[in-house]
C-alpha cells in the first residue's frame, strides 16, 4: 500500500519512540510482557500502545490487563488519540484505516 500524504506516518520507524508496542497478529501476551517489561525493566515513565484497524479492540485489551492485572494499578491510562491514515492498495483504490495511540504513564 503506498501512502496516500506525505506526512508523517503512524508506523515510520526511523521516528519510533524506544518506548512504543506497536500492535499486530502475535499472541496477546506477548504485547502484555512488552509493556510490562517497558515498566519494570527498562524503567520507562510511558509507554504507547499502538494500533490500525483490526488490531484497536486488540490494544484496548492489552492496556487494560497490563494496567489492572500485572501492573496492579501502578499505571493508568494517560492519553488516547485517535485517528485515521489513507492509503492506496495494491487495486488503486483509496483506503482509510483507523488508527489509536493508547498512552500508558506511572502513577505518581
């Protein structure tokens, strides 16, 4: 699919913040560990949860049982931006896909 704008789009990864979990096909718990990990490990203030389409009711649950479950509340949600990104598939059709950006931050 070849971008529709020129702007900044939502998976460049030349631009990608150390702590993003970018939300795909792999099992559910492997995003759970990642931002997990990005908190306890690595010690990170926030981490974003990151998602397209299908992937969004996936990225929810993954900021929501990290937070409430492995996290025992020690993060909430921060911030929640949504949006939306138009591409041209492989047919030449115009697509918009939507997108979410899910901001996990330590309770202070």
């Amino acid at each position: 699919m070849i971008p529709l704008s020129t702007t900044t789009q939502f998976d460049d990864r030349s631009k990608m913040n150390d702590n993003s979990i970018f939300i795909g096909g792999k099992p559910f718990m492997n995003y759970v560990t990642g931002v997990v990990m990005q908190f306890t490990t690595k010690n990170a203030d926030d981490v974003i949860i990151k998602a397209r389409g299908k992937f969004i009711s996936r990225a929810v649950d993954v900021a929501e049982v990290a937070a409430k479950r492995f996290l025992d509340n020690a993060v909430a949600i921060k911030d929640i931006k949504v949006d939306s990104e138009g591409f041209r598939s492989n047919e030449g059709r115009d697509v918009r896909v939507s997108t979410i950006e899910i901001t996990l931050s330590k309770n202070r």
